[in-house]
C-alpha cells in the first residue's frame, strides 16, 4: 500500500512537472523570449569582452561630467605605461577640448558616448544616427584620428542602436567588469572588484570622475601586471573581422 501511494505521489509529480514544461515552452515561443531561452537569440549584441587565451585586458573610462580627476588618470598611465579607452560624450567634449586632445596626445584611444548622452534605446533610427555623427566628429575635429569604438549611455541598446554604429564603422562596446566606482565605493572596494573579475579579454568600466577611482587605479594596474597581465586599447584588443559574439557578449574569432 505504502509503494503504491509513492509511485502514485510520483506519477502526480512528474505530471505536473511535464505540464509545467510544456507551458514554460509554450509561453516562450508565444513571446519570442524561447530563442533567448535556449540560447537561440538573434538580438544583437555589443561587445562585452574579448575570447581569447592571451592575458590582455582593456581598461576604459566614460567621461561626460567633469575633469577633476583627469589629469591624475593620466599621470598613472603614463607612469605605469598603460594605454586606455575613454568615451566621451560631445558635449563634454566640446566643453573640454583641451582634455580630449591631452588624452590623444598621450596615445589613448577615445571613442564616442554619444552627443547629449540620452537613452539611446528610445531613440529614432535618425536621431541615433545624428547623436554618433555629430559626437564623432567633435573629436575627430580636434583630435584628426578615426573614432572606431563606441559606448551607449546607460549601458542601453538595441538592434537600431547597433545597426546605426555599424553603419558608421563604430563597434559598439560594453564591458564585463564593473568598477562601480560612480556608486563612490572606496579604493579598496573597487579594487577588490576588478582583480577579482578580471580575466583574458575584459573591458573593465571606469568613470573619469569617480571619486576613488585614481586612488584604485596604481593597485588594479599593480596586481594585473604581477597576475601577468598587459594593458591594451579597446580599439587593440578587438577582432576587427570574422569574428562572431557569443550569448554573453564575448567577441570569438571565426577559425
């Protein structure tokens, strides 16, 4: 009697399980979201990171809001031989020539943030387009070099977001680790952040203006380096053909 009550326990469970399925899979497909489920997506993605077995890794910084901290970034740069991205976004841009042109001069790569920093998933194809013509060329204006890499503000996109860039030769770029530093964590907590997620191929985030940022910096560089790590430009470290991204945004090289 006991058995039989157990195989009946377990029939019951396995059809509820079997039901369960059939409408997770079932709503999934009525939604479109199955693809991404099962790993299916045909969404475009940006580039989060780099697959590769080299120990390279690309450090960037947003810039959009001010300069106090700039100059001391770039002092550790130059003094630990490191080359960057920064993103800027035009009006910053427009607002702090001599930065952009500081940064260039240093071998930095910057590329573009957008215009007026919105949320650029909102936007119209045409007004897309606009924000990264329009920032591009404030820094090629000053700067004479091509911008080849691309941040949308927020972190947000879509398709239209990344077909506009393509278009424009622009690789759109995300990150796969995050300093966190405009939360104002202290040096020490982004410090711990980054050499804790760091592996071959990441683009890590930082912000120019973080307020603990240039005292993190020397240690992050410091403890990479003695992991075995170099330092490279966005723009360096990027597969610039036959490439395809992976589901979590990992750029692989098409053998």
């Amino acid at each position: 009697m006991f058995f039989a009550v157990l195989k009946k326990k377990s029939f019951i469970i396995a059809i509820c399980l079997l039901l369960a399925f059939i409408v997770t899979v079932s709503t999934l497909s009525f939604t479109g979201a199955y693809r991404v489920f099962y790993g299916l997506s045909i969404k475009k993605l940006p580039i989060y990171s780099v697959k590769t077995e080299e120990k390279k890794v690309a450090i960037s910084f947003d810039c959009a809001w001010g300069v106090d901290y700039t100059d001391k970034l770039l002092e550790i740069m130059e003094s630990e031989n490191v080359k960057c991205t920064f993103f800027a976004v035009e009006f910053w841009t427009v607002k702090h020539p001599e930065y952009i042109k500081k940064i260039s001069d240093a071998g930095h790569e910057i590329g573009t943030h957008s215009a007026t920093h919105p949320h650029m998933s909102k936007l119209s194809a045409k007004a897309i387009n606009k924000e990264l013509m329009s920032s591009v060329k404030a820094i090629t204006d000053i700067t004479e070099k091509k911008v080849e890499v691309f941040r949308a503000p927020f972190g947000e996109y879509n398709d239209t977001v990344i077909e506009e860039a393509e278009k424009l030769g622009l690789y759109t770029i995300q990150w796969d680790v995050d300093s966190l530093d405009w939360k104002d964590l202290s040096a020490a907590e982004i410090e711990k952040r980054i050499t804790e997620r760091v592996k071959c191929g990441s683009i890590v985030l930082f912000h120019n203006q973080g307020l603990h940022t240039a005292e993190a910096l020397p240690k992050i560089i410091k403890a990479l380096k003695n992991d075995g790590y170099t330092f490279v430009r966005i723009g360096d470290l990027i597969y610039r053909e036959g490439y395809s991204i992976n589901s979590l945004g990992e750029q692989i090289k098409n053998v």
